[in-house]
C-alpha cells in the first residue's frame, strides 16, 4: 500500500511536466545548414525539444513560464515569450477576440494612458497548425508612446503570447524582426 501511495505521489509530482508544459528556458543548440552549424536556443515542451531562432543580435532572458528578448542598440523595447496555465482553453475565433483584446490591455504597465486597440482578428500566421488572436495597441507611458503586438495562441492547457513592444518610432522594424523569427519555432 505505502509503494502504491509513493508511486502516485511521484507521478503527481512529474505529470504537470511529462505530459507538456513549455517551458522557455533558453539552452544553446544549433542546426545544420549545408553543413554549417548555425546557431538557435532550444526550449523545453513535456519531453520534447523546441527550437528557435532569435532575431539576429537581440539578447534573450529568463527562462521557465517567460523569456524576455531584447534588441541591440535600442532603449524601451523587446520583446516576451510566456506561457500562462489556464483552466479551460479559449478557442482563437472571431466571437472570442473582444475577450482577447480585454486581456491584452491588462498586459500593458499599470500606469500606461491613452490606451487604444488599434487592431484585433484572427492572425493570419499560424503556429504549431493552431489559430491565434493577433492584438495590436498603441498607449501613452511617461510621456513617450508607444506600441505593442500581442499574438495569443490557445495550447492544450496553457496560453501562450507572444508580445513585442516598442516606443512608435522603432516598432515597425523591430515587430517585422520579431515576427519573422517566429516562424523558426519548431516542435511546438
């Protein structure tokens, strides 16, 4: 009876991490391009690997439940990676993207003003073959504005964002950059 209770118990403890959690803890890894190893950061989903191209020169941060990356040579802006666990998925339809709106604005700083939505729909890029919820918003803080994109995708019991944010004179060319790095991730 007590090895019983201590398998369960064991299984408990690993199951949340078995059966797919993603976890962005960057670990260094490359690939091979016609034999030439170029470099990408390897993430962790249950017991399979994800892997992911940067875009090229930004500094990345963290790891677990989030990763911050960060461009060169530009101040107030990069870019985030974080899963949230939810109870129930949301699906990324069209009758759910006031939802997803609602939650993007409760992503931006406390103290940002003059928020506004200035787009939200179903993204036309998909990931791991799944819909997203695309949310774009511009906003005042401490007198600079800025705008951030946030892209939502609903995964089995988490969601995971994807978000990039910038003062409004560097955003376009760092959302591109940001955005086109997105379609190196495999094994999602």
């Amino acid at each position: 009876m007590v090895r019983s209770i201590v398998f369960a118990a064991a299984f408990i403890c690993v199951a949340p991490r078995v059966f797919g959690e993603v976890d962005f803890t960057p670990k260094d890894s490359f690939y091979l391009a016609e034999a030439t190893r170029v470099p990408d950061v390897a993430f962790q989903n249950g017991s399979r690997k994800i892997t992911y191209s940067p875009p090229g020169g930004w500094t990345l941060s963290g790891g677990g439940r989030k990763l911050s990356l960060t461009p060169p040579d530009t101040v107030q802006a990069g870019a985030v990676m974080q899963t949230d666990p939810i109870a129930a998925v949301v699906p990324a339809t069209e009758e759910n993207v006031k939802a997803y709106s609602d939650v993007a604005v409760g992503l931006l700083p406390r103290e940002a003003s003059k928020v506004t939505v200035v787009d939200a729909a179903i993204c036309s890029m998909r990931i791991a073959q799944r819909s997203m919820v695309e949310v774009t918003l511009t906003y005042v803080l401490f007198g600079q504005h800025f705008t951030s994109n946030i892209l939502f995708l609903p995964y089995d019991k988490e969601q995971i964002i994807f978000q990039v944010t910038a003062r409004n004179a560097d955003y376009t060319p760092l959302a591109k950059a940001f955005r086109a790095s997105l379609f190196s991730l495999q094994g999602l």
